[in-house]
C-alpha cells in the first residue's frame, strides 16, 4: 500500500512543479495511519498547493480515497 501510494503522490507532484528532481517523500507511520511529506522547490510551493489551496485539498482527497480502499488513514503536506 506504501510504495503505491508514494507512486502516485510522486507522479502526481512531479506533474505539477517545474523543478521535478528537486521532489523527495518522506513516508511516516503515525498512531492513526500514514503521513506523507512531501519537499518540493521553494518556487514550487505555490504550485502544489495551489489558489486557496485547491490543489493540496485535491490531492488529500485523492489519498485518503486510495487509502480508505485499504483501511489506512492517509494525510499529506508539503514542504518547501
């Protein structure tokens, strides 16, 4: 479940930012599931989470329906 999720926020952020080498997760179990950090470009922040933050809102509901298919609490942020 890990590896598919970190797979998808990946291909997911490296979509959206101009600086793609500079992208690194970092996955961390927590009490209530896993929590994703996700270090991007400090140009880029902007990008990824995007006006209002629709983008990083987007991207949260995208993981926690991949993980709720598996019972797995899953939360993302962003770090630049």
């Amino acid at each position: 479940m890990a590896a598919d999720t970190a797979a998808l926020i990946d291909y997911l952020v490296r979509a959206l930012v101009d600086d793609p080498d500079a992208v690194s997760i970092a996955r961390t179990e927590t009490s209530g599931g896993e929590l994703f950090e996700v270090t991007v470009a400090a140009d880029d922040v902007g990008k990824v989470i995007g006006r209002s933050g629709r983008i990083i809102k987007a991207l949260r509901t995208l993981l926690r329906a991949a993980g709720s298919a598996d019972g797995h609490h899953v939360d993302l942020e962003i770090l630049g």
